[in-house]
C-alpha cells in the first residue's frame, strides 16, 4: 500500500474533510501512476478524488469501532519512532 495513506478509522477526533481528501488524492496518484495529470486528464482526474473522497467519507461513517478511539499523536509518536528505527544509522 502507498505509504502516504494512512489509516483514518477510528480516530477522535474523526477524520476532517481534508485529510479525507489528501488520502483520496494519494489513491488516485498511485493507480493513475501520474501525481500531476494532463489538462486532457485533468477533469478525470478531479472526478476520481472527488468520488473517491465521497465514498471513503461514507465508509468511515458506516464502519463500528470495537475498541476505543485512538490519539492522533500518541500514533504519531508510534511512527515516528518506527521510522527512527527503520532509517537509523550503524
């Protein structure tokens, strides 16, 4: 999976509207293989995240949590040191 998508479930506060549409621009980028398409694409292009940010944010209101909300920071610091690990230097 693209790496810059990140999980937008379960989160309290609830995903906004912008990072809905920043992972929905993510998707389109990876299965296009384009981040900046054609201006004959273009409107494609707009469409696609357009839909697709529509739909995830249906899916995120839908979706039942079983355990609780997860903090946005304290995840953050989980990846963050995942990647200090992950690129560390001998």
């Amino acid at each position: 999976m693209c790496r810059n998508i990140h999980v937008l479930h379960n989160f309290e506060p609830a995903a906004n509207h912008e990072e809905i549409e920043a992972a929905a621009l993510q998707y389109v980028r990876k299965i296009s293989g384009s981040t900046k398409p054609s201006k004959a694409n273009q409107e494609a292009f707009d469409r696609a995240v357009h839909e697709i940010a529509h739909i995830t944010q249906h899916l995120l209101e839908d979706l039942v949590a079983f355990g609780p909300p997860k903090d946005r920071e304290v995840e953050a610091a989980k990846a963050k040191e995942r990647s200090a690990k992950r690129f560390a230097t001998a």
